[in-house]
C-alpha cells in the first residue's frame, strides 16, 4: 500500500509586454530562466545563494549569445537584401 503526502507549488506566470518594439535579450533570457530553473524560497540560504549565483551567471551567457545571434541574423539579412538589389534597405539594417 502506498501513502503519500506530497503537495505540489505552481510557479505564478510571468508576462513580459513591450511597446513598439521586440524583447531584448535581457528579457528573453529573463523569461528563458523562468523556465529553466527555479530557486525555491524554503531552500537552505547557503544553497540558495549558490543557486541564484549558477541562474545570473547562466542568464549572463544567455544573453551573450542572444546578442550575437541577433547581430549574426542582422548579416544574413544585409547580405540577402544586397544580393537582391536591394543596397539601400541592406544599408538601413546593416546600421541597427
């Protein structure tokens, strides 16, 4: 026979909103690790020190990355509008 008593917390939602324009990537790492990790507040304080260490350091990569990516998507653009004759819309992009 098994007896169990468990309960179970369900983190409350987070809604990112922005006004004419996209997310930054501070933003989309902030809400990627709202899903790829959560520091419980009844964790031990040594603990929970180190974790939310290890999540800033990992949403700082993140958000490296987000940067270069968005800067590498920009160069595929240019170079897409440029080989279709399109120079004056490549310059626009290529000067965001």
């Amino acid at each position: 026979m098994f007896d169990s008593d468990s309960t179970t917390e369900i983190a409350s939602p987070f809604v990112f909103t922005s006004t004419n324009r996209g997310h930054s990537p501070e933003e989309m790492a902030e809400m990627a690790m709202n899903k790829i990790m959560v520091v419980s507040d009844t964790a031990p304080p040594v603990i929970k020190e180190q974790a939310l260490a290890h999540r800033e350091r990992l949403k700082e990569i993140l958000i490296f990355y987000m940067e270069r990516m968005a800067q590498s998507e920009r160069t595929t653009i240019w170079a897409l509008m440029k080989q279709q004759g399109h120079e004056d819309m490549a310059e626009i992009i290529r000067r965001l």
